[in-house]
C-alpha cells in the first residue's frame, strides 16, 4: 500500500516577499519536519513520520508539505492508493480531531500570498462534493465518528459553506482524482488542532491513531 500524508506550512506574517515554505506555526507541517524549517523540505522526520513508519512498515509511506496558496493540491498524485491531508482546523478545543465527510464547492478567502479566487472551484457542479458510493471512505469515517483515541476525540463534519478555505479546496480536489488513475482509491482530510503546549509528541500520538484507523478495513 501507497500512502501520502501532507500538511501545511504557514500562512501569516511570512516576511517580504513572503516564504510560503516557512513551517513554523502551523502543527501539519511540525507534525512532518518536527523542527521548525524555512525551506522546501527534502526529509520528513517529524513525531508523526517516525510514529506510522515504525507502526505501518509495510506501508510505503510518502510525505509532503504544501504552500498555503491556491491551487497548491491541483495536480493531485494518483500513483498512490490512499491521501490522507492533514490540516489546522479544529480551533475552539485541543482534544479533538476532525474529519471531513466532503468538500463544498467554495473558494474564498486569501491565501498566503494575498491572492484571491472566489466563486466555485469547478463551475456549474453540485455545492457538495461527496465521496464516491463505491468507495470505503464514507464507512470508515462513520467507524471513527465518536470516537476516542489517545485522548482525542474523533469528530466527521459534512461539507460546508463556511469551509472554503485551502483545505477544503484541497480536499476537493483530491476527491475528484478517486478514480481518474490506476491507484488512487481513498482520500481523506483530517483538521487538527493546535498541540497542547507545544507538545507536538502528544498531539502526533492522536494523528497517528487515526491515521492507521483509516487504513484498517477491520478498524
């Protein structure tokens, strides 16, 4: 099995002209890198990595971290079998985790650049942008809903107007690459808050938990 997991690096205060590489605030990307980096990272071994590479060995596991910019996620990787986005988004408690069950068919906002795109991602498609019936993902996210693993409740949260930002883009489009490749057969986007107290350990044992829940059929 092929697995991509990716965050996202920061988004505020990124200088003149901006360092969209930058990860220092954002916990997706800390949870990747670890230390904070102000590059293009060529190396993943942040609390997260060295967690699902030592419990999944069998899994290929690829990594990667992205600008907060629109269109970041537009040419989706289809030579793995599952993605699985990771980003802040969980911001009124720290012990929960959030999957999203769809994508709204929204962009607003701007992105870490000052760029604006508003209007639908793709013009004259449905609001929502649901998994496809064929796919597990909707069952596994219903195994997770309610959940409690590590100290992190696991929440599902439908596609929504007010998510429009570049995760929900990213979502969107990796939801519909599902079987425009050879592989590609689950994606997933889970929010995360930030960690408590900095303690990136902790908030990497409750990501990893649900991610090796997501790619358990018998979870």
């Amino acid at each position: 099995m092929r697995v991509l997991v990716t965050g996202f690096n920061d988004w505020e205060k990124l200088g003149e002209p901006a360092n969209v590489w930058r990860c220092r605030d954002n916990p997706s990307c800390r949870l990747l890198l670890g230390a904070v980096h102000d590059q293009q990272p060529t190396s993943f071994a942040g609390p997260l990595v060295t967690r699902l590479e030592a419990r999944a060995p069998s899994v290929e596991w690829r990594f990667a971290t992205m600008p907060v910019t629109w269109g970041a996620f537009a040419d989706v990787p289809r030579d793995v079998d599952v993605i699985i986005n990771i980003g802040l988004g969980v911001y009124d408690r720290d012990d929960a985790l959030q999957l999203e069950a769809g994508a709204y068919n929204l962009r607003h906002g701007a992105d870490a650049v000052g760029a604006e795109q508003p209007g639908p991602i793709t013009a004259g498609a449905a609001p929502v942008l649901e998994p496809p019936e064929a796919s597990p993902i909707a069952a596994q996210l219903g195994k997770l809903a309610g959940r409690t693993l590590v100290g992190y409740t696991v929440l599902v949260a439908d596609a929504r107007e007010a998510n429009s930002y570049l995760c929900n883009e990213t979502h969107y489009h990796a939801l519909s690459a599902i079987g425009r490749g050879p592989a590609l057969r689950e994606v997933y986007f889970l929010h995360i808050p930030y960690a408590r107290a900095d303690d990136y350990e902790a908030l990497a044992e409750g990501v990893s938990g649900v991610v090796l829940a997501l790619l358990d059929p018998n979870h």
